[in-house]
C-alpha cells in the first residue's frame, strides 16, 4: 500500500463524511456525496496540510480519480525528497 494513500483517504473521509471502505482508487468526486468545486478546494488543502507539500492547481485540477490523484501525489513527494 502507498504510504500516500493512507492520509488521502482518510482526508476524504473527514472532508466528506464517508467511510473509508467507499473509496476506490477508481472513485471519482462525482461517487462522494458533497464533493463539489468547494469541496475539492478544502480536500486539496487538508491534504497538503497532512503530507507537508503544496499540491500545484494543476494536479488538483486534473486528477481523474482518487487512484489518479495518489500517483500524481506520489510522483510529488519523491520530486520533494
């Protein structure tokens, strides 16, 4: 498992309210109840704030899928390192 993966999800769920177990690699925002434009802006600060990186808008912006967004995150934190 992604060491990135843990914390994503787990900002997902408190962002959103959903359960851990609801979120697939393939979810998409579209799938979490309340995850719209603002929602996603929230996210993307939660979760800078628990990985310790600025997310650039661009990969914010384009991830297709939670699976998506981790690999993009991933390939960040290894730039970072």
């Amino acid at each position: 498992m992604s060491a990135i993966r843990a914390p994503v999800v787990r900002a997902i769920t408190e962002c959103f309210g959903c359960e851990a177990d609801d979120i697939a690699d393939d979810t998409v925002a579209a799938d979490v109840v309340g995850w719209d434009s603002l929602g996603h802006t929230v996210l993307m600060m939660r979760i800078e704030r628990l990985l310790g990186f600025k997310i650039p808008e661009i990969v914010a912006a384009n991830a297709k899928d939670v699976g998506d967004l981790i690999a993009k995150l991933e390939h960040l934190q290894n730039r970072e390192a």
